[in-house]
C-alpha cells in the first residue's frame, strides 16, 4: 500500500487568477503542483517559465513544485528552476543531449530528478541511470496541450515500470501525465502509478458557478 499523490496540472489554470487558482487545489487537498513548461521547439505550444514559479513561491506556495520540463536543450533552464524554487524537475531523454549529466545537475541543486516518457519513447533509456532517478514520469498523451484522450496502451507501459522500481528496490515515484479522469484513476492506480497528474480535470469544465469544484473532484480521485 504505497501513498497516492495529485498533482493538479496549472496549464489549464486560469493564469490571469494563478496564486488562488493554486491556493485554492491546495486547500482542497492536492498535494504537489505540476507545472507544465513548453518552448514551442520540442513542443508545439508556449506556457511559462521559471519567472512564474518564482511568483507562485513568493505568493507563499510551499507545497512541492514538480517542474515538466518540454523543452530542449535543458540543461541551462534545469539551473533556472532551481533557483525558481521548484521541488521536482523531470525532462525528456530525447530532449538532452548528456542525460546522465542533467540528471546529476537537478540533484546537486537539491531538486528531485526525472525522467519523463512519451507514448512511443522505450523505457530503455532507464537502464543506466535507474540510480540517479527519483521520478518515473510517463505521458499518457503526446505532450503539448491539456485536454487530450489517455492512450490505452500506457497501462501495459505503467506495469513495466512499476517492476522496474520494484525490481531496484529504490524509492522512486511513478507519475501519470495525461487525460487523468475520475473515471479511469482507478485503473491506472492498479496498473502502477502512486502519482496522478490531472489539468482539465481539475481545473477544466464545470468549475464556473460551482464554488466547491475543486474539492469535490479532488475528493473523488
Ligand atoms: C501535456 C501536459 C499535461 C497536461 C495534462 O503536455 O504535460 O500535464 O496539462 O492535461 P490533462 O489532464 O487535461 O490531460
Ligand atoms: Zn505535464
């Protein structure tokens, strides 16, 4: 019986409103705040840097911050949000020229390292490095936008890397990224993940009008 954690994704926050948009998860029992940056180079699409998690700090964020890096190259913003405060920082191999060395760069700024896996990238890259990783990440959808459809074969994907940690018998968490819903957490859960990222359903439809939104979605995960 491992601990199960929600990462509300803040892409699909209201950034005009994002202090109380992320006091407001918190206080409805989330438990880390997943902050989705994209460069529009290894992803189609531009959101927000280490400036904005600076401010979510200065705002009075202490929750843990797991900063989804989609950029490329890496390693110079691994430095930023650092110094920005984040908890967690994960990447994506393909993204980094010397994955071990970004690996190593994360850590010795005290941050939690990751590494993160498209739909179609092989778990392989995991290999040598399984020492050097305290979060597994695996995209459930293609990276870029909130909002999409969980692809079914990520469940296999999720059972493959709950043996991996297990077989190292290290302490590394097992996040899900991507069309997370109230519907499916279950399942996911029982094929391996202890850490569920969810943007549009958290903060996407029916939260307008309904004051107690947050709680209710985040009391029925
Ligand atoms: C997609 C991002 C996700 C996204 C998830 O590239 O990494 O974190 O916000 O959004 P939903 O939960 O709507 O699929
Ligand atoms: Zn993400």
């Amino acid at each position: 019986n491992r601990d199960f954690l929600i990462a509300p994704s803040i892409l699909s926050a209201d950034f005009a409103r994002l202090g109380e948009e992320v006091d407001r998860v918190l206080a409805a029992g989330a438990d880390i705040v997943h902050f989705d940056v994209m460069d529009n180079h290894y992803v189609p699409n531009l959101t927000i840097g280490p400036m904005v998690c600076e401010a979510l700090r200065k705002h009075g964020v202490t929750a843990p911050i797991d900063a989804h890096l989609m950029v490329k190259p890496v390693d110079r913003l691994i430095g930023d949000f650092i110094d920005a405060g984040a908890s967690y920082i994960t990447f994506h191999p393909e993204a980094s020229e010397h994955i071990d060395r970004s690996l190593q760069l994360i850590r010795s700024g005290g941050c939690k390292a990751g590494l993160v896996f498209n739909p179609a990238t092989p778990l392989s890259y995991l290999d040598y490095v399984m020492d050097k990783v305290d979060m597994i990440l695996l995209m459930s959808v293609n990276p870029g936008f909130g909002g999409q459809a969980f692809i079914p074969g990520t469940l296999d994907k999720l059972r493959e890397a709950r043996r991996r940690i297990d077989a190292s018998g290290r302490d590394i968490r097992l996040e899900i990224d991507g069309g997370v819903k109230v519907d499916n957490i279950a399942e996911i859960a029982r094929a391996g993940a202890d850490t569920f990222v969810a943007g549009s359903a958290v903060f996407g439809a029916g939260r307008d009008g309904d004051p107690n939104h947050y709680d209710s979605v985040i009391r029925a995960f």
